[in-house]
C-alpha cells in the first residue's frame, strides 16, 4: 500500500473534484512521495488521479496558500521545500491551538464524538502490544482529527488541521529513527479518557505534553 494512503482524507457527503484533489496532492506530499522540492507537473497529477485540470489547479492553489506548494512565475509550481528549523516555529503554534482544542473537546463532546472515542480506545489497546510507526501514524492523525471535530468550531479544527499536516511532513522525514512508540500510545489513551470524561484541564495538559513531546523526540531523530 502506498504510504500516500495512511493520510486518510475527512471524506463529506458531495465533496468536490477540487477538494479530492486537494487531499490526494496533499497526501503525497506530507508521505514525501512527491519529494520535496520536485517539480508539478498539472498533465502528470491529472493522469495519476484521474481529474481534469482545473480541480489539479484549484487543488495546487489551495496548497500553496498553506505553504506546500511554491509558485514560482515563469519557472513553475514546486513541492515546498522541508527545513526541520521549522519544527521549533511550528511548535510554538501547536503548543497553544491544540491544548485549547482538547479543552474545547472535552467541553463540547457529544454522544456521537463519545462514540467515536470509544472506537478509537479499542485501536489503541489492539496496537498497544506492538506498536508500529506506520499503525501510529495512521491512528495519531485519526485522534488529532478527531479531538479538533469534537471542539466544535471550524475556525480552529481548519487551522490545527493544517499545522498538524506540516508537522506529520516533518514525521515522515525522521520516519526510521524515531523511537518511543508506547509512550505515544499512552498520550493518546490519557487523551482520548480525558476528552472522554470531560476534563478540560487534564485534556489540555495531556495535549500539551504530547505535542512537546512530538517535537523533542523528532528532533532527537534530524
């Protein structure tokens, strides 16, 4: 299966062709199957995912407004280039949307959302034996979706969305060498019970400590 696929796209009823477009170019580009740094070619994204050119267009227009995509006149479109310094900038934004977030989450959680927690419980207890980068990524990115939808205003679930795909970018980078895996596991069950439970305060600090935690363990890793 192509690493492309782990980036699971929050699918809504009548999505465009220019929204699938978007996700399916943003997935490769998070997975680093387009690398950075290579060329766009419209022609090339058309005949791999089946779309015309003006969903690819309005696709890459949206990426570049979230800074994966370079537009550079007369030269062409790029995938973004990928400095880990950008890791500390981007923390310092994580570090304070998404503790407000959870707390928001914990807050605001409906039965549906408790629903959703419990399913996403009993992930964490089948992978908690032997967990696996690949299996982490995919269920780290479906409880940060997650807690985001659970706060209930699009505003902040658009813009920690788009951080958090900056930040699973640079994850991707250090993929072989990053470590402690379980204790990854355990943040997200003391999340998920936090959320689950109502707790705002402990649902912020527990985000807290993972997100800081996220960025020392990938900077060990670069």
């Amino acid at each position: 299966m192509s690493t492309a696929a782990l980036i699971q796209p929050e699918l809504t009823g009548g999505e465009s062709q220019a929204d699938h477009a978007y996700r399916e170019i943003r997935a490769l580009i998070v997975t680093l199957e387009l690398p950075p740094g290579s060329v766009l070619s419209e022609p090339e994204l058309q005949a791999r995912l089946g779309l015309g050119r003006t969903p690819i267009r309005e696709a890459l227009r949206t990426l570049a407004n979230e800074r994966l995509v370079e537009v550079y006149p007369r030269r062409g479109m790029f995938v973004a280039a990928l400095d880990p310094r950008d890791l500390t900038a981007l923390s310092e934004v994580r570090e304070q949307l998404e503790p407000f977030a959870a707390r928001l989450a914990a807050e605001r959680r409906t039965e549906d959302d408790l629903a959703v927690i419990e399913e996403l419980l009993t992930d964490i207890d089948a992978i908690a034996a032997d967990p696996d980068m690949l299996t982490l990524i995919e269920l780290d990115q479906r409880i940060h979706h997650h807690i985001y939808r659970c706060a209930h205003n699009d505003f902040l679930q658009s813009v920690c969305e788009e951080h958090y795909m900056h930040a699973l970018r640079i994850w991707f980078l250090a993929l072989d060498r990053v470590t402690h895996l379980g204790d990854a596991v355990a943040e997200h069950r003391d999340l998920l019970l936090a959320v689950r439970d109502g707790d705002p305060e402990r649902a912020a600090q527990v985000m807290s400590i993972h997100v800081h935690g996220f960025e020392a363990e990938v900077r060990r890793a670069l």
